[in-house]
C-alpha cells in the first residue's frame, strides 16, 4: 500500500508539472483587460476532489446479469486534474479510491488511474461537465490482485462560486473487466459513483 | 487530431500530458504486475453471510466421547467445555466441576479409538490458566477426580490414548521450552511412573498423542502394552507437530517434512507430502467408512488446510491437494471458491474430520479452529446439510 502511495503522488506530480506554465516573464503578454465575461478560457485548469457512495450495480457474466453482486455500497475518492484546451474541452487526469464490502466481511479495493477527457456546456455559473475517462485499475480482493483497463462516463453540475471555486455533485458509472483463463469467471463490474465535492480553478 | 492543431509549447506539455498518463498505466501495470488466477468478482458471488459465532478462541480438541454410556456426544474444549448431544446440534455449555476458585479446561482427552469413550479433562485455575488444579472423568452429568496425583506435580496437558489417557508432566525446562514426562490415567487412577521424558518441542503444541502412540519433536513413541517404545524407520527428516490415528489404530504422524502413516503399528512406514502455508499446524483423518468413499487426510496451516486422498487401512495418495479443487475432495467443486474467500486466508491451529455426525445428519462434518483477529473460533462445513464453509452458531 506504501508503494501504491508513492506511486500515486508521483503520477500526479508528473501530470501537474506538465502543465505547469509560468505567468510573468519576458515572454509573457501584458494583462489586457475585456468587456465580456467568460466563464472558461482555453488554458484554465483546476484540480478537483470528489467523495461520496459507490454502488455496485451488478457483474455481467458469460451467462448474463448477476444482480447479486455479493457487494455492500461501499465508497469512493476522486482526485483529478484537468485543464481546458478550449472554451469547452477539458483534458486532464484522475485517480480513485474506491472500496466495497462484501457479504463474506472482505473488502474489495479499486484504484483506477484515468485519463479523462471532459466537454463543459456553461450556463452562467452554472457548469455541467461531461466526462469520459478511460485508464487502468488495480484491483485488490484479500490477497488476490488484478490490473484491469478501467472506463467511466461521468455527468455533473457545479455551482462557480467565484474565481476559484466551484462546488457540485457528479454520478460516474465505472466498468471494471476481469478475463481470466478459464472464461466462466469472466466478470465486468459496473458500479455507480454519486459524489460530491468542490473544484479548485486557477 | 485536436492537439495538433494546438500552437506552440502548450502543444509539447498536452502530449506530455498524455505520455505522462500512458507511462502512469504503464508503471502501474509494471508495479502491480502478477494477476493472481484466482477470479475475484466470480470469488465474491460465492460469499455467504456469516453466522454468529458461539464457539471463540482457540478449540484443543474435539472428538466424540460417550461418558454416559448411552449415546455419543460431541466434545470440545476452548477453555471452556462444550458439547453437541445427539439430538441437538448446536453447541451448549457443560457444568464445570464445583471448586472454591474459577475454572478453565486446557486440554481434554478420552480413553477409546471408536468415539465410545470416557471424557476426561484438566483443569487449571481461572486467574492464571496456568495452575494446575485437577484431572476429573465426566460421567454425563458428574464430575469425578483421578486419584493419586502427587501433591505438587505440575501437568501441562493431558492426551487422548486407548485403553488409558496420556498425562504430560512438566519436570523441568530448557531454555524457554518445557520437558515433560509421560504418565497414564487408566479409569481414575493416575499411575505416576514415568513412561518417556519428551524434550523441549518448539513452538508447536507439543507433546501430543493419539491412541497407541505419542510424539516429541523428535520421537514417535508406541504403547507396546506395558509402557512406550521408541519408533524409527518414519523416514522423518523435519519436526514432529502432532499425531492421529484412525479407527483401526492406525498411526498418521504431521511433521514439518511430511505425514508418515503406517498400518502395521509402526514396522514400516509411507511418507506423503502436503502442500499448505507454513508453520503446518495439525493433522486429522477423515474416515468417511463407507467402504467405497474415499477417505481423507486433513492437514491444515498458516493459511487455510489441504488434503491428502486414499483410503483408511490402505494406500494414500503422495501429494495434497486444495479442497474441492476436484470432485474426490472433502468439499464439493462448488465450495471451492467459497473456501477460497474464507477458510484458506486465515490460520487453522487445528482441524477435525468427524464421522456419523448424528447431531445434524450428515455423514461427516468438518470443524476448523481459527486463530484470527476478526474470525476466531470454530468454523465447520457439512457436505449434506450446508455445503459451505461458516462459523459455528
């Protein structure tokens, strides 16, 4: 877990230092100020953070649904970074920590690591970002592991509060394939996230 | 492409952007490289609730003992005395002996190989677990004291044999280990001559003995009628743990090496591998006696048990296998996944294959001790009437 830590802060601080871009200095434009209000520029970024229940919704089987996940809600955290590319397309990256108690008293733990490509329709103050993130997760049961690609569309609406900050809720519906050997035991799991939690634009 | 169309330095750091995502999948597949087989969300579908457990800590023993002489009644001991009558199964209470100071039972032992037995246990005070209190029979509803123990001997544990009960007195210490020195019980009567002197046995729950034999960590002894002999010739190369024997007699010897059975009281020997989690902690026999099942050694570990198939006076097979892994196995092929996310994570100290299981009406049931922080106690499978792997409630 100590290692998985690392890992995590690493990738973020690699994604971050990407973007990372200087506002003064020689090359830099001089401040023009405008008459009209927008609520995105090509170029703002922000880091979000997201918590909140995670619902497992049911594993499609070799032979169909199977509502009977054996899985409690459990709970997820999301820590992304995005940056828009133009007024309304975002591109950036997420993590999520993500967890399920099961009827046996186990837990299952998640961690998928996304990129995420976000389209951002503004009403006001009023933002609504739809998302799609596509990455890997790994998974951990006991001691069974597994590494899996990973997909999640999202939806949500935040509430630009001023400047800086934004608050709002989000509902993201994750896909986690498992193939094995024998294709009996294959298994993609569908969860759904409902979160809440705030952006932080600079 | 979109980026591409992106002017400038900001177009180098979106593509970095996007290597620096790749190589995060990347390095994360290469961190947690290794995929165990075992399907987890196919694994997870298998999970039961599990029950309420009534039977915690640590179970010594368990085996069938008929002390009233009317009918088998199934005894354990987990500090306290526990049994399921004929008719019931669920475990209940039975009345400690009346004394001026608490009770606890640390081991319990009965005098048959066929489950027909007297029931004896040893008593050390509450306070301390450690003080040696008495050895009483139980008749069924009353407890009675063997007679002509000495005044300040110390007994650490009493053993299960055939004709008598196996009583271990420690004499003396090396290092932080203890020795002991075998003595018998035969009806009331402890009969204080020496019959071995086992050295210190490591960290196992040594001295142990089953029917005509007894086992150090170095030594398999044999009752020849009058006292104990030395065996040799098991092929051991490792330690002794612990010692079973089946209905017939038969000796079935768990040592850090292997399990060395013999069914010529102890002239010659085979030896078997298992394969479980080390420290190995226990040895069982289960005997299904139908003439054409298949019987089973049961050798359990730091992380679940596995099982040796063959036949109970016959031959065995050399190597384990997991259970239910194949349709001849302790559990169904449908329990193994089951088993998989319960039983095998946790350590079982000792596991117990018990036959005509009257109480619930399967022809066997399973019992494992668990010593676990969240899962402790006394987990059992019945193959007819609950397939699965629970707590005992």
């Amino acid at each position: 877990m100590k290692r998985s830590i690392i890992f995590i802060c690493m990738a973020l601080i690699c994604v971050s230092a990407s973007f990372a871009q200087p506002k003064t200095g020689k090359g830099s434009k001089p401040h023009v100020a405008t008459k009209e209000y927008e609520a995105i520029r090509k170029g703002d970024q922000f880091i979000n953070i997201m918590g909140g229940p995670l619902f497992p919704m049911f594993t499609m089987t070799p032979n169909g649904l199977n509502t009977d996940t054996r899985m409690n809600i459990g709970g997820t955290l999301n820590i992304g970074y995005s940056t828009f590319l133009t007024k309304e397309f975002a591109l950036g990256g997420m993590v999520n920590f993500s967890f399920n108690s099961t009827t046996g008293q186990n837990i299952f733990f998640f961690l998928p690591v996304y990129l995420q490509a976000t389209y951002e329709f503004s009403i006001s103050r009023i933002h609504i970002p739809v998302s799609l993130c596509a990455g890997g997760a790994f998974q951990t049961y006991n001691s069974f592991n597994y590494f899996s690609p990973a997909v999640k569309p999202e939806i949500g609406v935040f509430y630009q509060y001023n400047s800086d900050w934004s608050f709002g809720i989000d509902a993201g519906w994750t896909l986690l394939p498992q193939w094995y050997a024998d294709e009996s035991k294959n298994r993609v799991g569908n969860f759904l996230s409902l979160t809440a939690g705030f952006r932080y634009h600079f | 492409m979109r980026i591409s169309r992106i002017n400038g330095r900001k177009n180098n750091r979106y593509i970095f952007t996007l290597i620096a995502a790749l190589s995060t999948s990347v390095a994360a597949l290469a961190l947690f490289g290794g995929c165990s087989v075992t399907p987890i969300f196919a694994t997870i579908e298998t999970e039961i609730p599990l029950a309420t457990p009534t039977v915690l800590g640590k179970i010594s023993e368990l085996f069938w003992a008929n002390p009233s002489a009317s009918a088998r009644e199934l005894y354990l001991t987990n500090g306290k005395l526990k049994r399921k009558t004929a008719t019931s199964n669920s475990w209940a209470d039975v009345p400690l002996p009346a004394s001026t100071t608490a009770l606890r039972v640390t081991s319990i032992a009965t005098d048959t190989l066929d489950g027909n037995g007297s029931l004896y246990a040893l008593f050390v005070n509450e306070s301390d677990w450690t003080v040696f209190n008495s050895i009483q029979r139980f008749d069924g509803s009353a407890w009675t004291p063997v007679t002509g123990i000495p005044e300040g001997t110390s007994i650490g544990k009493i053993g299960s044999g055939n004709g008598r009960i196996y009583v271990f007195v420690k004499t003396g210490s090396s290092g932080s280990k203890l020795i002991y020195s075998v003595s018998t019980v035969t009806g009331t009567v402890y009969d204080a001559a020496s019959l071995a002197t086992l050295q210190p046995s490591g960290n196992v729950d040594l001295p142990a003995s089953s029917g005509d034999y007894v086992v150090s960590s170095d030594t398999v002894f044999h009752w020849n009628g009058s006292g104990l002999t030395t065996l040799t010739g098991t092929g051991n190369t490792g330690t002794y743990i612990s010692v079973t024997t089946d209905v017939s007699g038969n000796p079935y010897v768990l040592s850090t090496s292997g399990v060395y059975v013999s069914n010529d009281a102890g002239t010659t020997w085979t030896s078997h591998g298992y394969s479980v989690s080390s420290p190995v902690q226990s040895i069982s026999v289960l005997d299904q006696t139908s003439a054409t099942a298949t019987d089973f050694i049961l050798v359990s570990g730091l992380t679940g048990y596995c099982e040796i198939t063959g036949t109970v006076g016959g031959t065995w097979a050399a190597s384990s296998q997991v259970p239910g892994i194949s349709a001849t196995s302790s559990i169904s092929t449908s329990a193994n996944a089951q088993y998989t996310s319960s039983l095998a994570l946790y350590c079982v100290d000792r596991i117990f294959g018990v036959t005509n299981h009257t109480p619930s009406g399967d022809t066997y049931v399973i019992y494992a001790s668990v010593r676990n922080d969240t899962f402790d106690g006394l987990w059992g499978y019945y193959p007819e009437t609950r397939a699965n792997w629970n707590r005992e409630s």
